[in-house]
C-alpha cells in the first residue's frame, strides 16, 4: 500500500485518496472503491479497520518504524562522508504544525523524520525532536559526519548537547543580540558587536548567553554578508577552523522542501483530515515520492551537467547566482523526465543514486573588524 500510494502520488501530483484511487483503478483495472478503501485503511489505526469489530486481527502501519530505513535507504543511495539534517516547522492549514527532520540535498530537502501535532496545542516540543533525532541515530555509520541545522527559534542549550550527545554537530542559528564572551576575554559582548556592519565576520571559541543558567562552552561562527538584512550567528561545537558560517546556508533548502509537499509538487495543503496520527502516516508516502522524484531529477541533473545536453543545462541554470544553482528543482525535473520516459513507451525510472554536493566554503570578503583586540578570533 506504501508503494500504491507513492506511485499514485507521483503519477497524479495529488495526495487526495479519491484522485489516487481512480488512477490506480484505471491503471490496474480493479475497482474505485476497493482501492479507495485499501488507501483509507492504510491510514487507519488497527481498532478503526474493516473487520476489527469482529474480531478479525488487523496491524497498525507505525509510521515511526520507518524513519531510520528511511534515511538508511537514503544513506545507501549516496553513501556520504558529510551530511547535512535541517530541523524545522511548517503549518498544514490551520489544523496541524509539522516538525520535521530532512535531509539537505542540492537546493531542496528530504523529509526523513517527522511529528505531526495539532495547531493551537499548548506544551513543548522538546520530546519530539529528542525522539525524532534518537530514532534517526541508529541509521547513520559512525564514519558520516552529520551537522544538524536549525534556525534562531528553534535553538535552545538542550537541543544542542543533544545533538553533541549522539555524536553529529549542532549549526544552530541565534538572535544577533545574544551575547558571547570570546575566550581569554573578561566581558561578554554583543554579537551586533562582533559583527557590526556588511562584510564583517567573527569566528572563535568562547562562553555563549551571559545567564548563567543559559551559558553554552561553544564556537561562535559569523558573517553579514550584503544580500542579507543582518548578519548569520550560528553556534557549534566544531573548531573555528573545521567549520564555515556559510554552511547555515543549506538550512533554507528545508524551505524547499516544504514548498514541495505543500502547493510545489504534492498539495498537502488540501488535505481534509483531522487526525494527526492519519496525517503523519500520509507523511510516510509523500516522503517516498519525494526521495524518488529528487532521486530521478538529480541523476538527470548530472547528465546535463557532463554536457550531454548543454543547451538545456544552459536553460535550467541561466539566470542562478552560482553555476550549480537550478532554476527547476529536482523534483520537478524528476517529474519531467519521468513524463517524457512515458510518452516515449520506456519503462519508470527508479532510484538508483543520490550524489551529494560539496558543502560551500566560501565566505564575503571581510570588512574591517571592530574589536581590534580580537584579530587573532577573526577569520582571516
């Protein structure tokens, strides 16, 4: 059904049961409404199945059993010595908020863990993302170095030992007010400070948050780069010289990601359900779709890119900031291709490899720091 229901989606660029069904029906010439009742039933917790009143044993699809084969499939698909997991929240409607965990890769993001809680509903969200993270450990080979990026109101000191704990490497972004006390330094000091105008960028080791009760032992990365209203302030546990500031940049690709379950590729935002648990377990599909679709268009993407088809890369990549920056994103390209494989009567395309770019290194020039003091903390 798993498999049913990700082909469906992809083939019909919908997640609604009704229209999933009619294509499968007419593709496997079976009936609507038997198909249509396979698909709801999958969705559905054991008690509420056909049958179960009479006694007749039904299973529960535990949609959490899937996050680590999830990112082990991905894991296999690319073997990686680098990656990159961004965490973050999105609204569905106005009914749930989705915390998920993705997978970074070349401009969008691959959800591989995620919690669906309803809107409006008061407490923490700390017990989500502990799970989630600890769920996707087990997946992930002690030689892959993983960086967990995460935007300024997700951060908090727990969420950053945590991740320290299991092994991978915090790269979460906080408030350009907070303040940081360099090491070998008495006082604390701003980060607007640190970084007090475009083109300037700090990087050292020191205490973060002067409460004490808030302070973190961590390396402050920073830079203000032109493009952006103020600058990027991101704590890690790296040393000043194994990390760079711009690696924050692969966090907004979740964005993408987002976009592509929602209103870009799969229009989640239409969906009826009022049951959490439902909506997670729908979740499971859309995230096989979108594995197989970033999949397909990222292996097209590198056949253009060996100019097998240079006129087209030019097209895709014409207008893009930087070389390796697309103007179409894989997903969309993967649904291209998928569709022009069909039309000329060859077989579906499958997953067969994800080819991870290399983390950007580059950083704006620097300006003129303003604590003429702290060179030696300075990126040179």
């Amino acid at each position: 059904m798993l498999a049913l229901w990700s082909y469906g989606i992809v083939m019909t660029r919908s997640c609604g049961r009704t229209t999933v069904a009619a294509f499968l029906a007419l593709l496997l010439g079976r009936k609507a409404a038997t198909l249509a009742q396979q698909l709801q039933e999958w969705l559905l917790p054991a008690d509420k199945k056909a049958g179960a009143k009479r006694g007749i044993k039904r299973r529960t699809f535990a949609v959490t059993s899937c996050f680590a084969p999830l990112l082990a499939w991905i894991l296999r698909l690319a073997q990686p010595s680098t990656l990159a997991l961004a965490v973050d929240a999105s609204t569905l409607q106005d009914l749930f908020v989705l915390l998920v965990v993705s997978v970074v890769y070349r401009g969008c993001a691959i959800p591989v863990a995620w919690t669906v809680v309803p809107a409006g509903q008061r407490g923490s969200w700390r017990a989500c993302w502990l799970r989630m993270l600890r769920q996707l450990r087990t997946a992930v080979p002690p030689d892959v170095t993983v960086l967990v990026l995460a935007d300024r109101g997700l951060y908090a000191r727990w969420l950053f030992r945590r991740i320290v704990r299991l092994g991978w490497h915090p790269f979460l972004r906080v408030n350009a007010h907070t303040t940081f006390r360099p090491a070998g330094r008495a006082r604390f000091y701003r980060l607007t400070e640190l970084v007090p105008m475009v083109g300037a960028r700090w990087q050292g080791e020191g205490t973060a948050f002067k409460t004490p009760s808030a302070r973190l032992a961590c390396t402050l990365t920073a830079c203000w780069s032109a493009d952006y209203a103020e600058a990027w302030c991101v704590l890690t546990d790296l040393p000043p010289r194994a990390c760079e500031v711009t690696w924050y940049g692969l966090r907004s690709w979740c964005e993408q990601g987002f976009k592509v379950l929602k209103r870009g590729a799969w229009f989640w935002q239409h969906t009826r359900m009022s049951d959490p648990e439902r909506v997670a377990r729908l979740g499971m599909a859309l995230a096989v779709a979108t594995l197989w679709m970033v999949s397909v268009g990222s292996e097209l993407d590198e056949v253009l890119c060996d100019q097998a088809l240079p006129e087209l890369y030019s097209l895709l990549h014409q207008s893009a900031r930087t070389p390796r920056q697309r103007q179409v994103r894989l997903v969309r390209l993967g649904l291209l291709w998928l569709l022009v494989r069909l039309l000329h009567g060859k077989c579906v395309p499958l997953p067969r490899r994800l080819t991870f770019e290399p983390w950007p290194h580059t950083l704006p020039p620097a300006s003129v720091p303003l604590l003429l003091e702290d060179r030696n903390h300075s990126v040179s």
